[in-house]
C-alpha cells in the first residue's frame, strides 16, 4: 500500500460496520478493495459463529489471513527453489555445451 516518494492520502473505509480513515501512498482502489476484502471475510466469519464479539471476529480475521499469508510463502518459496534448481541444470548444461565447443 506504501509507495517510496509518493504524498499519503485520507482513505475512509468501512470494516465490520466501523469506519476507519487510513493514510496511503497507495492506489486508492487497492486499499478499498483489500478493506472491503477484510470486510467479507469478518462477515462471513459472523455468520458462521453465534454471538462473537467485534474484536473475537477480527482475531479469527487476522489467523486466517495470517494463515494464507503462511501458506503463499510456503508456495512462494517451493518456486524459488524449483527456479534454483532448474538455473543451476541450466548453468551446467550451458557449461557442458561450451566446453564441448573446439
């Protein structure tokens, strides 16, 4: 949401029936999209618990994203690794290919 160099702005937004006014560099639209994202999620998590609190409902928010968050880094770091691994038969190949030319 932050952007080096960039003024910050006032967004409103409205979570779980709270408006918050939060300040960003950002793209306005990405910031409503991810409060409005955050939103869904404490609704649906609402309506699936009986009579949980405000600040319950945010928790549950928070380890679920958290819990993504975990799983994306998990995945991001496979990738990496399978990039790794791919470079280096790369790298040998092309190293092959080279001292095989006269």
């Amino acid at each position: 949401m932050e952007q080096e160099g960039k003024p910050r702005r006032a967004i409103r937004v409205t979570i779980a029936n709270q408006t918050f006014t939060l300040l960003s560099s950002g793209d306005d639209r990405e910031v409503t999209e991810l409060a409005h994202r955050v939103d869904d999620l404490i609704s649906e998590i609402a309506a699936r618990s009986a009579n949980v609190d405000s600040s319950r409902l945010a928790i549950l928010a928070c380890l679920h994203l958290a819990d993504q968050l975990q799983q994306c880094e998990r995945n991001l770091k496979e990738l990496r690794e399978a990039v790794q691994s791919r470079a280096q038969k790369f790298q040998s190949l092309l190293d092959r290919m080279i001292e095989d030319i006269p």
